[in-house]
C-alpha cells in the first residue's frame, strides 16, 4: 500500500502557481501548478488520469524577471482525487530544448 505521508519525489520541489494546458490525443485539459521540480510537475485537473498516459505539456514560468514559455512531454505518475479537481503528478520525459531545462532550474535557484 503507498504512504502518502512519505515524499516519493525524485528531486525537491517548489511551490509554482500558473495555468496552462495538457494535450492529450486531440483534447486539451486545462489546469494549475501545484509545484514544480527538475523532474517533474503537480497538477490539479478537472478530471482523472491514468496512470502512465502521456501527454504534452504547455505553461508559464516566470524566473529571475523573465517570462518563460515550457513545452514538454510529461508522464503521468499518480492521480489523487481532491477537493479542487484531481491532484496529478508528472514526471518529465522529454523537456524538448535546453531552455526548458535552464528555465525550470533558474526558477528553482530564484
């Protein structure tokens, strides 16, 4: 049985809140950030996921006064029903380009 107590995560965390949207086939899910770290983000959406779909991301960060734009393809790790929505967490699985990865750690180190 998992321990939601326990921090599973693969790199620490940091509280990020925008919107953006998942594309998933030819739909689009709306949703906001919970966090966000090196190897992933968490999410509220309006509806459940599965487990290991994957889905290309698109949102906004903001870091050191500039506005970054991240495009990614990121895989679903769990999916836990919760007040606002449901509460998902995305691994990332390709980051596209290096910017992402640079704006993503610059946000962490701000």
């Amino acid at each position: 049985m998992l321990n939601l107590t326990q921090n599973h995560r693969s790199s620490p965390r940091k509280p990020l809140h925008t919107h953006g949207t998942l594309a998933v086939g030819k739909s689009t899910i709306p949703f906001a950030t919970v966090d966000i770290g090196s190897a992933g983000v968490c999410l509220v959406v309006p509806c459940p996921m599965e487990i290991g779909q994957r889905c290309h991301i698109d949102l906004t960060l903001t870091a050191k006064a500039h506005q970054y734009e991240i495009s990614a393809i990121v895989k679903v790790t769990y999916c836990l029903n919760s007040k606002d929505g449901f509460r998902v967490g995305m691994q990332f699985v390709d980051l596209i380009n290096k910017a992402n990865q640079n704006a993503i750690t610059q946000y962490l180190e701000s």
